[in-house]
C-alpha cells in the first residue's frame, strides 16, 4: 500500500508561483510530477492564493512606479491591452 501524499513545502511555494504566472493546473501538476486531481485536492489553497497574489502585485506596481490607472492590467498583459 502507498502512503498518502502529503505536499511539502516547496512543492506549495511553487504551485503558488504557478499558478500565480496563469500556468494552466495540467502544467503545474505535471511540473509537479502529481496527477492533476491530487494537486486540485492537496493545493486548493495555494492555487487560488496564487492567482490573487499576482492580481494584487499588478494592482501594486503602478502605485510604486507612478503608472497611471492600474486597471488596465488586470486582465491581461500591459502588451495585450488596446487603447480605447
């Protein structure tokens, strides 16, 4: 009989970062050598905290870097963005 999978650290550290970068859960659970069901099961958490660190980083660096109206890069990538 196997063990059940505990996740370690590392493994959550980048699942967040993944996930945070909009990698797909395919590409992170095979990055991570599990199946696709055990990294939903195991780093709900992290996969959901990933996305929402990265939206709170671009909502952030215009703040910091005086670039006007930050919601324009949520969304999508500042070189997807149309003008209007």
């Amino acid at each position: 009989m196997t063990q059940p999978f505990e996740p370690t650290a590392e493994q959550r550290r980048l699942a967040r970062a993944m996930s945070g970068l909009g990698l797909p859960q395919e590409q992170i659970a095979f990055l991570l050598e599990i199946d696709p069901k055990t990294l939903r099961k195991h780093f709900r958490d992290d996969l959901d905290r990933g996305m929402s660190d990265w939206a709170l980083a671009v909502m952030a660096f215009p703040r910091e870097h005086s670039i006007p109206d930050p919601s324009l890069y949520v969304g999508g990538w500042p070189s997807e963005i149309q003008s209007f």
